[in-house]
C-alpha cells in the first residue's frame, strides 16, 4: 500500500467505512454531515475524495444518488482498516518503550532477554573470525573507556548489536534495534549499574568467550546471565532509591 500521512489513512477509512455500512447510495452532502466536523473536511473537499475514489475502482457513482462501495473499494478499505491497527500498535509499543520508570525499564530488559539469548546461540553458530575480531574489539574499547572513568555506553550498544547482526536473524536484530533505539536503556542501566557496582565489561567476556568456543548453549546462558544481572541490579537501585529519605534520594532519577 502506498505510505500516506496518517490523518489521510483515517480521513479515507472514514469515508469508505460510511459507504460500507449504508444499504443506500452516498454523497458528498450526506458525508460532510457525517464526518465533516470531525475532519475539518468542506462538502467540496469530500466530492474530491470520491471522485478519486472513483479513478481508483473503489467507488462508483450512481448518477445523481451518490456512490456505493464496490469489490476493490472493500478490499482497499480492509488494508486501511489492518494499516491503522497496525500503526496504534506501534505507537502503543513506542510510548511503553518512552518511559524510564522501574517498571518499563524490567519490562524492556526481559524483552531484551528474550531477544539477546537466541541472538547469542545465533551468533555462536554463525561467527566467522571477523566476527570474533570486531567483538574483541569492542570490548577492548569498552576497557579503554573504564580505564578513563568513562561509561562505556555506546561500546556496550555496538557489542549487543554486533551478536545481534551476527546471529544472522534479520527479525531478531531489528526488534532488537527498535527496543535498543526507543527504550532509553543502554544510558539508564550503565548509569545503574555503576552506581551499583557492577562492571558489564566481565559479563561480555564470558559471552564472547562461548560465542568464541562455537558453544551455543553456553552464549545463550552467558548472555541470559548477564540480563539477569542488569535486572538484579535495576531491583536493587530502586530498592536503595526508594528507601533513601533524603530528598536527592526522593526525586533524583537515571540520567
């Protein structure tokens, strides 16, 4: 289907769906009464819709009655009415993704659980030693970082992306890409672990050492270890959070 802007998307949904539901035919007089309002569409902004409905094969125009739907005209309005659904479920999953709360970001690392271990299973079949060069790389640079008292957020994001595209899965590496891009973790939980203590450098050493030794079912392991350990520690930085009375502790929150 052709990308529209969205507001076009339900402005046609709208107007084939009236046609669809009326046993009589429709015109543009009838349809502005019914969704002109809604729409801020004029008489004549409607009649310019129909007839392009007309050029299409989705309506036709019964002399001076109006339009009914025809066979193509139902179909087309099925994909919009798939299309729409889809586009709320994305924006559903996008604003739960949004969000930097304790809950949303457990829920966003068990999602990147589920995700992470099969991509490192994957990528321990499929890793040829460039592959393995540029993981050792990364995790190279990730010490170079610590030795500078720096978080190494972005090396962390390249090394999880890096076994993602490894795994040679393209569904897995882009939902993964989408939950890395919209859930505002990898920034959030570095800063967490951090504070916490924890050093995620010794974790990616143990996946790549099984990615390394062809051992799918030891990256899997190493790497649902090392979710679980963020997931832990996300627990226990809200847990010091919330019972710290001082007002830092009450308002401060992950930057």
């Amino acid at each position: 289907m052709q990308e529209n802007h969205p507001r076009q998307l339900k402005i046609d949904y709208a107007l084939l769906s009236l046609l669809d539901a009326s046993d009589v035919p429709l015109g543009a007089t009838t349809l502005v009464h019914s969704i002109g309002g809604q729409f801020g569409l004029s008489q004549a902004s409607i009649g310019r819709k129909l007839m392009e409905f007309d050029v299409q094969g989705f309506t036709l125009l019964m002399g001076r009655k109006g339009r009914v739907l025809t066979t193509e005209g139902r179909r087309h309005l099925n994909e919009l009415k798939r299309e729409l659904s889809l586009r709320d479920r994305n924006s559903d999953l996008l604003a739960a993704l949004n969000s930097a709360d304790e809950q949303n970001l457990l829920d966003v690392l068990i999602s990147r659980r589920a995700l992470e271990r099969e991509n490192a299973y994957l990528a321990a079949v499929h890793a040829r030693p460039e592959d393995l060069e540029q993981l050792r790389g990364l995790i190279e640079s990730q010490n170079r970082a610590l030795l500078k008292g720096l978080i190494p957020v972005e090396e962390d994001e390249q090394f999880h992306m890096a076994i993602a595209k490894i795994s040679r899965n393209r569904i897995l590496y882009h939902a993964l890409r989408l939950v890395w891009d919209e859930g505002m973790t990898p920034h959030v939980t570095s800063n967490i672990r951090q504070s916490v203590g924890s050093v995620l450098v010794i974790d990616h050493m143990k996946i790549y050492s099984r990615i390394e030794a062809c051992d799918p079912e030891g990256a899997s392991e190493a790497m649902t270890q090392h979710i679980n350990q963020i997931i832990d520690d996300v627990k226990l930085y809200f847990t010091l959070k919330n019972n710290d009375p001082s007002p830092a502790g009450a308002t401060n929150s992950p930057k």
